[in-house]
C-alpha cells in the first residue's frame, strides 16, 4: 500500500507568510515533543520501579495489609498503599504523555509542511535543476548517459532488493528529478541544432513543444495510415452509469476515474461525458470530462495524436483527431459560446482540455480546466481561465514538457510524492499524507487515476487556501442542478 503527500505551487498572492516564524515555531514544537518523549519514557520507567519495590516488600505479603506485628507482637497500624492503582496512574500518565508527544512533533511536521507549500523558494529551485540538468546534457550528452544509467540503474538494484525481483518503476522514480531537464534537453535536439545550445537552452522552456511540431506531420502520416482521417461522433445511450452531480474537484476526479475504467462504468473505449447544470438564473453551464489516451486503433485518443497535442502550432494541436473529437461532442451536446464550461481530463485528455484553452478562435467559454498527469506547461492559456493541475513527481508523462508550470493566481499546481504507507494512528496523520486506494504492495508507476486522486487529496486535507480557492471557482463555473449527462464516443473509420 502506498500513500502521496502533496505540495501546491503558483497561487502567488497566497504565499504572503513569516516563513521564519513558521520554522521557529517548528522547531520549538519538536523541541517540546522530544521533551515530552523523555518524560513519558520517566513515566514508565516509574511502573517497573514500583513493581519492583512492591515485589520485594516481604514485610506485606498482599501489599494490601492493614497492619502488623513488632517484635514484641504489639500491632502496628500504617496506612494501605494501593500497589495497582498506582501503578496504573502511572501507566495512563505515560500513554498520555507520549500522545502528547506524537501531537507535538506531527504538528512541528505540519508546520513544515506548510513552509514548503507556501514557499516558492522549492518550485524555482526545481526550474534551476531542470534548466541545469538541460544544459548539462546539451554540453556532454555521453557522460550524460552513464550518469542517468548509473542512476537509474542503483535504482533497480535497490528495487531488487527490496522486493526481491527487478520493477522498472524504480528506475522511473530514480530519475523522477532530471525528467524535465532531460526532457527538454532530447527536445532541444530534435526542434534545432542552435549555434550556441547552452544559451538557448537557458532563454527558452518550450523545447519540448518545438521538437512536437517537427514530429507532428510524420504522427500524423502514421495515424492517418494506421487508422485513417475519418473521425465519427456518436451519442451513446449506456444503461449502467449513473453519473451524480459533480461539486468539486475531487467529485470530478472521482468522476474521470469512473469514466476511465470500462470494467466500472460499463462504457465501450474513447467515450467521454458531457453534463449540463441549470443555474438559479436559468442559464446551462457544463462539464466535460475527457479520458487519457487509449490503446485501441480506431481510437481518436491514440499515441499518435499526443505528439500533435504538444505541438507549439495552433494548427497542428487542432488538427489532432482527439481535439476534433472533443470539439464535435460539445457541439452534438449543444454547448452554446455564452455558457460556462469546465473541461477535466487525465493524460491526453488533460492536453486536450489545454488545447482548446489556448485557442482563441474556439468558440466556447472555457472558464476552468482540471487535468491529472498532463504535461501542459508550455500551451498558453489565458489567464481569463482557470487552471488545476495534479502531478505526481515520481512520474515520467507529466514532464514531458520539459519544464515546471507558470505560476499565477488562476493557474496552480498540485505535486505529490509517493512514499509507502505509514503506520502511524496518530489524529493528525490523515494531513501528512493520503492513501492510494487500489496500490499494490510493489512499487508501481504512478501515472494511474488513483494516485492522482490521493495527491489532490493530501494537497486538500492539508487546507491550503490556494486549493480552496479553485476548488470554489470550480464549483461556481458548474453550479446549479445536474439535468443530463450525455456520452459519445469516437472512432476512427475508413
């Protein structure tokens, strides 16, 4: 079982906080709880001791005794010591005492905790090592190479070893630092060969979207001779899904991960859901919900059109047979320009939520999008619209775009870090980190819905008011009654 604890990036007029204070409030906090610890640990060392001096009081056999007998057999009256309930004062003392303790610590780790989140300190030393790690592999690609063999490889080792056969997930989250760089770095290469690598590496993050639009005609070619052009859009009727109204982020999440898995929602491959709200002032608002790409050969959602979604070419991305998809799905559903809309998608579809943000000439008021492990640093999305993005660091597909987010008020990003689960029963525990539900003992790559679900989780349990905040304009972009959810699925048709 596996667990992910979350930090949150980008809401910039949020972090206005004494970082300092945070720290020496920490600090003394875990000072307290380690004093605390000692004295809990005097409070049991205190049971043994009266168990001891009770055992050898020959004198009063029962430790209970009202009297006894001098030596010149003269009764002697003393007071009763009650051994057990001494014994157990003591005893409550020390539990009590090392409760307190745990409380004091993991609030000191909160605090912490916090620190990082509102700290942007983190998230540009991130954008530091991927520009590094970039220039790094420009300057000297070979012994590049060794090193990230030789780190991916002690990775495997101690994946070996841990749980007794070799997992490649390992070596995925080895490496989970020098993605984006590296990324950026094989992009770089692809997109151009500059006169000077190591300037333009450091001017520029879009290397990854340039080198998209160079590979973009020959995915193309590939997915037109493998499947064709023809794209067809058809409303479906399932009986099995009962789709319930969604009222947050998490709800939407949860919503994606049902569509995502056929075996649940009892619908065919690359169907997505549209549902329609009425406000209280009559108007429609709507939802779109977009799955990650499918492994199907007529499916519109295909490898191929990824390298088109990541294209830094208006024409490209919109040419890619999943935004085409998606776009007549809106229409058949009868979205009109004037209603409010919310897109939300994992993998793919969260490119595809990003690409039609980009575009200006769509004609549809897209207000907030949600995505869930979708590389989209580099599309350019207006400020006018909302975005929630959940990344899980230990991850290869969402730094694929080879650099960290933008930060702004409207645009956040929730980054989780998977660590096995903890065994501590502690009140406050639930705030360090959120269970992945549906995780394996052995690790796994934690591209999955579920472990993007436990990072929104863990970022929400925490309480950060940057959360909060796109949680409620998430919910103010879809409110109003749920009246239909529609499904239409794509294919590719000769």
């Amino acid at each position: 079982m596996w667990e992910v604890s979350a930090s949150v990036y980008g809401d910039t007029h949020q972090t206005q906080v004494n970082l300092d204070d945070l720290d020496s409030h920490a600090q003394a906090l875990y000072q307290v709880g380690r004093q605390l610890e000692v004295l809990g640990n005097a409070w049991s060392c205190a049971v043994l001791q009266i168990g001891s001096l009770a055992s050898r009081a020959v004198w009063c056999t029962s430790g209970n005794s009202p009297e006894f007998y001098n030596v010149n057999r003269s009764i002697i009256q003393h007071s009763t010591m009650n051994v057990q309930s001494l014994i157990s004062a003591c005893n409550t003392q020390a539990r009590r005492t090392h409760d307190l303790a745990q409380r004091c610590t993991n609030i000191a780790q909160l605090l912490w905790r916090a620190r990082g989140v509102y700290s942007d300190a983190e998230y540009r030393t991130l954008a530091f090592i991927g520009r590094a790690i970039q220039s790094t592999v420009t300057i000297s690609p070979v012994g590049s190479v060794l090193g990230g063999i030789i780190s991916a490889g002690t990775s495997l080792a101690y994946g070996a070893l841990k749980e007794g056969s070799y997992n490649g997930a390992y070596a995925v989250s080895g490496t989970a630092w020098a993605h984006e760089g590296v990324v950026a770095a094989v992009a770089q290469g692809i997109g151009q060969i500059p006169t000077f690598p190591l300037v333009t590496g450091l001017m520029h993050s879009n290397e990854s979207n340039r080198a998209a639009s160079r590979l973009a005609p020959l995915a193309q070619g590939v997915a037109w001779s493998l499947q064709s052009d023809n794209l067809r859009v058809t409303q479906l009727t399932p009986s099995k899904v009962a789709s319930e109204k969604v009222h947050s982020v998490s709800a939407a999440l949860e919503h994606l991960d049902t569509l995502s898995d056929p075996t649940y929602s009892g619908l065919p491959h690359s169907t997505l859901s549209i549902q329609r709200y009425r406000n209280d002032s009559g108007g429609n608002s709507w939802l779109v919900t977009i799955p990650g790409t499918q492994s199907e050969t007529d499916s519109p959602l295909g490898w191929a059109q990824n390298v088109q979604l990541m294209s830094d070419n208006d024409n490209q991305r919109m040419q890619a047979a999943s935004a085409r998809f998606v776009l007549s799905a809106m229409e058949q559903a009868g979205i009109q320009p004037q209603d409010k809309v919310a897109l939300v998608g994992h993998s793919q579809g969260g490119i595809v939520a990003a690409t039609l943000a980009s575009q200006s000439n769509v004609a549809y008021r897209i207000e907030h999008i949600v995505t869930a492990g979708s590389p989209i640093a580099n599309h350019p999305i207006p400020s006018s619209t909302w975005v929630t993005s959940v990344e899980v660091e230990d991850e290869l597909v969402s730094a694929l775009d080879g650099a960290p987010n933008p930060t702004r008020q409207s645009w956040i990003t929730v980054r989780g870090k998977v660590q096995p689960k903890s065994v501590t029963t502690a009140t406050v525990s639930k705030y360090m980190a959120a269970t992945v539900l549906n995780s394996g003992d052995n690790k796994e790559l934690p591209h999955g819905m579920n472990y993007q679900r436990a990072t929104w989780q863990s970022a929400q349990d925490l309480g950060a008011p940057d959360t909060e905040e796109h949680d409620e304009h998430f919910c103010k972009t879809i409110s109003g009654e749920l009246q239909e959810s529609l499904y239409f699925q794509g294919r590719m048709v000769p």
